[in-house]
C-alpha cells in the first residue's frame, strides 16, 4: 500500500466534464499542486452519497483557503457515472475522476474485492498530496467513515 513520503504511482485516470472526456495523466495531474483526493467505494452508494462527498462540496472553498489547488473524488466507476454522481451532488468545485478498471487503485494498494456487492472496488480513505508526493493519508478501518472525512483532513492541514 502506498504510504506517507511515497511518490503517486504514473497511471490515467478519465473524467466526463461538460460532455467531454479528458484522459488525465497523473504525473501531469500532481505535478507542482498540493492536492486533497478522497476515494470511496462507489458513486451513489448511501454513505459516499448522504456524507463523504457533500462533506467535501462544502468545505470546498475551505480547502482553497488553506493552499488546496485540486479536491479530486476517485471511485472505480466508469466516467459517465462518476460525471453524473458529481452533477447530482453539485460537486463543479471537484474533479469526480474515474479509475474504470480498478488499475491505478490497484497501483496505490488500496483496492478491495467485495465479490457480488460490486466486484472490486477502493478502500474509502483521504490524502494530501504535495506535488506528487503523499504528506497525509487516512486509511479507513472497514465499515468505519471518521479518517477520511472533509472536516478531518481540513484540521490536518
């Protein structure tokens, strides 16, 4: 699993924006920002919906405040759906990227196979990445959402 200090892995990530799809190379995406990204388990789903997200919709200008150049949401959903969960949560001040087929999440180690639930997904967790560089990360324990939360990695900043 990826740890504090480790260089982010070079992978692609794909974003459905205003009817566009953008191939983002993460070295490109993380290079010279200081970057909060937060992944959960899937779009839609009760707690990603009813609070891991809106937390971060909220505190949006919060982050900016304090020096955040990017909040990414990451989920292992396709684009068109991680596009239309944002929408729906009114999330234009994050970047809802999709990892389509689990291979970046795979990359960082915090994949989890939930067999006929959703077959695999990512771990629910939250870090801060510092031109390329993770400075912060909160794994949650299963079942568990405290780590990872909005509020949490605003009073670790």
């Amino acid at each position: 699993m990826i740890a504090i200090n480790s260089k982010m892995p070079s992978g692609e990530l794909q974003q459905r924006k205003n009817g566009e799809m953008t191939n983002h190379n993460t070295d490109e995406l993380f290079a010279g920002k200081k970057v909060v990204m937060f992944a959960v388990p899937g779009a839609f789903t009760p707690t990603c919906s009813a609070s891991h997200l809106p937390g971060y919709v909220v505190a949006a200008d919060d982050f900016k405040a304090k020096g955040i150049d990017l909040i990414i949401c990451l989920s292992v959903n396709d684009a068109f759906v991680m596009e239309a969960w944002g929408n729906s949560q009114n999330a234009e001040h994050i970047e809802m990227l999709a990892d389509g087929d689990g291979s970046y999440t795979k990359l960082l180690g915090l994949e989890m196979e939930t067999g006929a639930f959703g077959g695999l997904r990512s771990q629910r967790y939250a870090m801060v990445i510092e031109d390329g560089v993770v400075t912060t990360l909160n794994v949650e324990a299963p079942k568990s959402f405290e780590v990872s939360k909005a509020e949490t990695i605003l009073n670790a900043l």
